[in-house]
C-alpha cells in the first residue's frame, strides 16, 4: 500500500474499528458509560429525596469526581507494575459489585444519604482505577498511525454515551425509580469484562522483580521532570482546563439566571455540546492531515473561546444552543489532541503514569477552574466571569504556545532491545546501591562544545530513565577526555535502565557515540557502593 493510501486510511475516524479487540472493547465501553452516566442521574435524582440540601446534592457528584483527581497516579503506578488486562478486569468487577450492592439495597428501600455517598465514592474509586490503565491499552490495541483515530473514537464514545445516557435515566427513574438504573450500571460493566477477558494480551515479560508501588510513583514523577515532550502536553492541558472549566460550571445559572429558562433547555444545550463533540470526533482525522496538533489546539482554544463570549453576550436560546455546539467541537479537538500528545510521548513502560498525570491536570484544572469561576461570578456577575476566561484561555494559549506538542509521534518510543544489561565480575545482592556509571569519551579538542550540547539529551535519557545524579567532567590535564557520570538508587534500577531504553534514545546515544575517536566504544565502568 502507498504512502497515500496508507495517510488516507489513517485519516478514516473508524479505521481502528477494523481491530476485533480494539471493537469489541470499544462497543463494550460505550453501554458501560451510558450506564455510568445513567447513575450519575439516578444517584442526584435519589439524593433529592434523601436529604434535599443543596450541599448532600453537591457531595454525589464530588463523590464521584474526588477519587479520580485523588487517586489517579497511584492508579496509573498499579497499572504500569500489574498485568493491565487483569487489572482492568478486576476494577470492573469492583465497579459492578458495588453499582450491584446500591441497586439492591435501594429497590429493598434501605439505601440512606450516607449509603448512597459511599458506593458513589466507591464506584469513583474504580473509575479513578480504570481511567489510566483504559488509556495505555489503547496504543497495543492499534497502530501507530491510528492512534488518533482510536482517541477520538474514544472521546466519541464518552460524549455519546454522554448524550444517551441521563436521557435513559430520566424515562427509567420516572417509571421504576432510581435503584433500577443502578441495577442496569451494575450490568453495564459484564460487556467491558467479558470483551477483556477474550483479548489474548501478549505477556510483558521481563526477568527483573516489579516494581513496589511508592517507587513507582516516584519514577513516573521523575520521567516527567525530565521529559520535555510529557511536559508540554501537561502544560497545554493546564493552560486551557482551567479557563475552559467556566462554561461547564456556570451553565446551569446560564440557563436558569440569563436566558430566563427551565431544564428543558440546559439538557437541549447539553445535547448540542454532545453533538458537537460527536461532528469534532468525525472531522479531526482529516483536519489532522493538514494540520499540526499545536494548531489545531490553538484554533480550537480560539473558538472555544469565542463560544464563551457569545454564552456570556448573547442572551438568545438560539445562539447559545449554536455556541454549545462550538463548545462540543472545540472541547474534543483540544482534550483529544492533547491526550494524542500525552500518548505519544510515553514509552509502555510508563504510559499508564503518564496518562494518569494528563488526567490529574484536566480534573485538577476543572476543578480549580469551577471553583474559581464559581467565586467570580458571584462577584462580578456571570457575563463578566465567562468574558475573562474567555480571555484568559487567549491568554493561556499564547503562554503555552511554546511547549509544542506537534511532533511528539515522529519519536520511535518502542523498546530498543539494544542495551544489554552488563556483565558482573562477581556476585552481590541486585538491590546493592547506590550504583554509579561512568562513560569515558575521546572527543576532538575542537568539537568538546558541540559534544556537550549533544550530551543534554543524553542528561535527559539517564535522569528521566532512574538516575538521581548526571554530570559531565573534562579533564584538564588531557583536552578532549571527557567523563560522563551518573547514579542511581540500586544495582536493579540501573538494569531497569536498560529495559526502559526505547529506540529513540538508542539514536541519540548512537548519535553521541559518533563524536568519540578511535576503533574502540567509550569505556564504561560500573560502581556499586559497598560498606563494612
């Protein structure tokens, strides 16, 4: 097949449709979201009754959001250390059994305020569990040069089920009562465990001992510090959220306090933002083909932006129904850009950390941002607060305009198999540390600057890959004998190193490997600490 027709296949928004497991787990996910959505329904509705203060209302949907902004990285660590297709099996069958337990106990009419907070938080944890882990299966479900497509299918799915689901969950509660549509959530998640539980996941395999959870936190704390790509998907995500947030949070007043209306129209305006999101899910791919993501994130800021003004400004159900849909539109083009960018800058061994890091910063973002809005509007007046996030989002944009994100995907992030672990001369325990390395070059008295440019990406690889210490020495009594060192935290972690070099940084070492004179590699040495 040609370059062309390859590009014009990746461009088709259901190309990732053509992999039966990527399918069945897709089509699965959507009925299990319509279910989520259905209890996010059922368990306001359900709380009105229980306990009618504005304040219990307002702890469902923190119950069901806190976990997820809680919980998410040490989610994303489980993730990257366990087998994810079990892990995902296991926080699903968590997930049912608990939506079971609720629906039980209200249809037995024994279900309290405190009940209904509790499997809600409960049902929050398994999401909090779930979101990271769904994330980083996706790129060994599809290639490359559909990921796009597959991400945008996902955020299509979520914003149908969106749409679907509380129109379900109004007809059910009104007909049989809410402790139904919890039964049927409860149900929702047998298709996402039987779909799991067919796909044949190739085992990850590996002789060194996992990871423990805390250090696993900590080293995908540490890939960040130290991956200028990661960064720039994270820093775009926090310049735009926490703007973007004013819409979602002052829609309801929008509704009632502006337009002068009922729910009627904010579940029409929250139908409109779903079909937006559904048209930008379908014409991204091809926007893609012309397009770099930085663009399309900044194009898209633009007309979210201008969708606040005309919500702020408009004053017609009309118009403001048309702005949701920008809002739908631009909302997909930003979140599934930016999670392309999150993706693509991620190796296997760490994507799922990474993503739980994207998701920390969109619901840490709309969070803040709700709060924050919230107050102001308070103070100045729901127009005036949607016209300054509407200008702050510009704002943030331009800001953030230098953290690119555009090419992440031209890196080959695979393993590079290239880097076997060193020989020893003699035995001691694997966790003995710390350890440090050293890499010993002769360089060209004429290139030494130029060598060291070159070896800051090298600074880069050794840091965000395990080392707490790099530096690079010139001896003085020999120009052009240059010393690379670094360490790290035990004999294990260093031959984690090696495990985690991707192809990508096998090209740059190789790169750097250039400039040394002579038949023969650098002389690399290895250091283990000892102590009487």
């Amino acid at each position: 097949m040609s370059a062309a027709a390859d590009n014009n296949s990746s461009a088709s928004p259901w190309t990732p449709l053509r992999h039966k497991v990527f399918r069945m787990l897709w089509i699965a996910s959507v009925f299990s979201n319509i279910g989520s959505w259905m209890h996010e329904v059922g368990a306001g509705w359900l709380m009105t009754s229980l306990a009618p203060s504005p304040l219990m209302v307002a702890l469902v949907q923190a119950a069901t959001s806190a976990p997820v902004f809680l919980l998410a990285l040490p989610a994303g660590a489980l993730a990257d250390i366990l087998d994810r297709r079990r892990y995902l099996i296991a926080s699903q069958l968590w997930m049912m059994i608990t939506a079971a337990i609720l629906g039980v106990c209200t249809l037995a009419g024994l279900t309290t305020a405190t009940i209904l907070l509790l499997c809600t938080f409960a049902l929050g944890i398994g999401t909090a569990m779930m979101m990271p882990a769904w994330g980083a299966i996706t790129p060994e479900l599809v290639g490359r040069a559909e990921l796009r497509a597959a991400i945008g299918l996902n955020t299509l799915g979520m914003n149908v089920a969106r749409s679907v689901g509380p129109a379900l969950a109004g007809l059910i509660v009104a007909a049989t009562g809410p402790g139904t549509v919890f039964l049927l959530n409860a149900v929702s998640f047998l298709g996402v465990i039987a779909a799991l539980k067919r796909w044949q996941r190739p085992q990850q395999g590996s002789d060194l001992p996992a990871e423990r959870l805390f250090g696993a936190i900590r080293t995908g704390l540490r890939y960040a510090r130290h991956s200028p790509e990661l960064r720039a998907a994270l820093a775009r995500g926090s310049a735009f959220f926490v703007f973007a947030s004013a819409s979602w949070a002052l829609l309801p007043l929008i509704v009632r306090q502006e337009l002068h209306s009922g729910p009627g129209t904010y579940g029409l305006f929250l139908a409109c933002l779903g079909m937006g999101a559904i048209a930008g899910a379908l014409l991204l791919p091809r926007v893609h083909l012309h397009l770099s993501r930085d663009w399309i994130v900044a194009g898209a800021t633009v007309l979210y932006a201008a969708a606040m003004l005309a919500l702020a400004h408009s004053g017609n159900i009309y118009a403001a129904a048309a702005a949701m849909l920008a809002t739908g539109l631009a909302w997909i083009s930003v979140v599934s850009s930016l999670m392309t960018a999150t993706q693509t800058a991620l190796p296997g061994w760490v994507r799922a950390r990474g993503l739980a890091l994207f998701w920390v910063v969109l619901m840490g973002g709309m969070a803040a941002g709700s709060a924050l809005w919230g107050q102001v509007a308070s103070w100045v007046g729901i127009s005036t607060a949607l016209t300054a996030s509407a200008v702050g989002a510009l704002l943030g944009s331009a800001a953030a305009w230098r953290y690119r994100i555009g090419l992440h995907d031209l890196h080959d992030l695979s393993p590079s198999m290239k880097s076997p672990a060193p020989a020893t001369a003699d035995e001691f325990e694997i966790d003995s540390g710390p350890v440090m390395v050293t890499v010993e070059y002769r360089i060209d008295a004429q290139r030494v600057e130029e060598f060291t440019r070159s070896m800051q990406q090298i600074r880069r690889i050794r840091r965000r890959d395990g080392a707490f210490m790099w530096e690079l020495f010139s001896n003085i009594e020999a120009p052009g004998h240059m010393v690379e060192c670094f360490m790290v935290e035990s004999w294990l972690e260093h031959l984690r190193q090696h495990e985690r070099q991707t192809v990508a940084d096998s090209e740059a070492i190789a790169r750097v490997k250039e400039f040394h004179l002579g038949a023969g590699a650098p002389k690399v040495t290895h250091l283990v600490a000892r102590w009487n």
